[in-house]
C-alpha cells in the first residue's frame, strides 16, 4: 500500500489503518455545528479525539454540508487557529480542512502539517503553498460546489470519472513540487453524489490503486447511511462504523470519523480477526 509522509513519519503504507478525527469548529456542520464553535469546547473535543485513538485530527472553519455557502478567510482562521495552537501539543499531526490558500498558510505556521482539500488542490496557489512548505495534503473528489453539488449529480461512470480527476489533479501536484507520497487521494462520499454513486465508489474503492497514492475515505454520519438505513443522524453511528471498514477493506488507509472510540474498537476487532495477522 502506497505510504503517505507527513513530516517525516508514514502516516499510511503500514498496513496499519489510520482514525482521522473530525473537529468541525462551525456553527452549522452536518452533524455536530455549532457544539465545538466555542474555543474551549473545541479544544476539549481535540484531547477527547486524541484519548480516544485518533492518530490526526481534521481540524474545519467551514462547513461543505449540501447548500452551505463559503466562510470568509478570516473567519475561519477566527475559528480555528486558537483550537490549532492548543492541539498541536496533543502530539498527533493537524490537518486543516480548506480550499483556501490564506487560511492554509495560516494554519500551517501554527502547526498545522495537512491540507485537507475538498476542492482537490484546484487553485494553483494551493498547491504552490504547500510544495514550498513541505506540507502534505489530501486531494479530495467533488462535483460542483457545496452550494449546488446535490441538486442533479450526474456521472455516466461515476468511478472512471472520479478516479480520472483525481489521478489529474494529483499529476498537477506533483508537477508544482509535491512529492508524491505527501498525497493522499479521497473519492469524496457525498460531495455531488447520489447513493448510488457513493456505494459504487466504496464497493470499486480499488480502482484508485492504481493513482499511487494513500487512500481516504469519508463516510461517517452522512446522509446515504440515512437513506441505506433509515436512520437520523444520531442513530447512524452503526452503519458509519460498518461502511468505514468497508472502505478499509477495499484499499482505503486512512477513514475520517466523527466517532473515534467506537471506530477504534472496530479497527482492533477487525485487524485481529485478518488471516494473515500472527497470532500474540
Ligand atoms: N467530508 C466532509 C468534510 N470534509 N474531507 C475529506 N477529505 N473527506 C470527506 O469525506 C469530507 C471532508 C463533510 O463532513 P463534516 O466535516 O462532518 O461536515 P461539514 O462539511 O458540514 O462540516
């Protein structure tokens, strides 16, 4: 499996697969705005995510649910920048999940060491950015814009598709002087996709493989778990869990969880039942 550097230490490529914790510092995200808006409550849930067993947290300003409209530079850097300084003593590596290049030098020298685009490292300044920082990013999949991706998401091979743009846009990156095994790539569950779209990418996850890169995957609380199961956001804590091993299992490394603790158990549980893990 392709590794992924983050400052000098393999994030991925291990075999062993990695939490991302989510740390929305929002007043309006999917599934926990509003609840870490407040500094010390967002610092609160970074030592939570960490005790938990996250090996990096995702740390946001600006929430991409369906309909939402972009959060001006400086106030998402109001936002995050405190929860950043206090979390890089936590002693795992930040990620900052942004499309904008003033909010990510930013948060960089803060201690930030992980650009988590949903936009895929369109903007070339971008990627200029985080060449000459050494930064790693992740290079995530999106049809359309927040604003208007799930009014009529269309693929005619919604796989090909994905896997197409991302390996372009990773191709983009390594040619403004990003080393490769600094990317991660991530198909982007739910950002202009229907469920059928999502499922597919999950079930053919492996036909990224072949882009070289770290694979991430997104699939926890979000809305086709709902459709799937029929359960509200609260109760979808079962198929989250379930769907992110799924993706494990077809090639992802890396899963982005809002529930660290009961993904970590799934984790351990899963590892030690592989056929090919010795026996302790
Ligand atoms: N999903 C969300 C936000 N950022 N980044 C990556 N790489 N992959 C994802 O699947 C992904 C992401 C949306 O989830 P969340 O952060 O919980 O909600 P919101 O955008 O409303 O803050």
């Amino acid at each position: 499996m392709p590794r992924w550097m983050v400052n000098g230490r393999a994030l991925a490529g291990d075999g062993m697969p990695r939490i991302m914790g989510i740390l929305n510092v929002t007043p309006d995200s999917f599934s926990d705005g509003g609840r870490y808006l407040d500094p010390s409550a967002a610092i609160d849930r970074a030592h939570r995510l960490v005790a938990e067993g996250a090996d990096l947290l995702d740390v946001g300003g600006e929430s991409t649910r369906p309909g939402s409209l972009p959060v001006a530079a400086a106030e998402q850097l109001r936002r995050i920048l405190p929860v950043i300084e206090a979390s890089v003593r936590l002693g795992v590596p930040i990620s900052v999940d942004t499309s904008d290049p003033l909010v990510a030098r930013h948060a960089l020298a803060a201690g930030a060491q992980i650009i988590n685009d949903v936009r895929g490292l369109r903007d070339p300044a971008l990627r200029t950015l985080v060449a000459e920082t050494q930064a790693s990013a992740v290079v995530m999949h999106m049809q359309g814009d927040p604003e208007i991706m799930q009014r009529n998401p269309h693929y005619n091979d919604v796989v090909t598709e994905v896997r197409d743009w991302l390996q372009h846009q990773v191709e983009q990156a390594v040619a403004a002087g990003i080393p490769r095994t600094h990317l991660a790539i991530d198909p982007g569950i739910g950002f202009g996709k229907t469920t059928a779209h999502n499922l597919a990418l999950i079930r053919q996850l492996d036909a990224l493989a072949p882009i070289g890169c770290a694979i991430l995957v997104g699939t926890s609380r979000k809305r086709f778990l709902g459709e799937l199961t029929g359960r509200d956001l609260p109760d979808r804590l079962v198929p989250s869990v379930v769907s992110a091993l799924a993706a494990l299992a077809r090639g992802a490394s890396i899963v982005r969880v809002h529930d660290v603790a009961a993904t970590r158990d799934a984790l351990q549980t899963w590892h030690a039942l592989q056929p090919t893990e010795p026996l302790r």
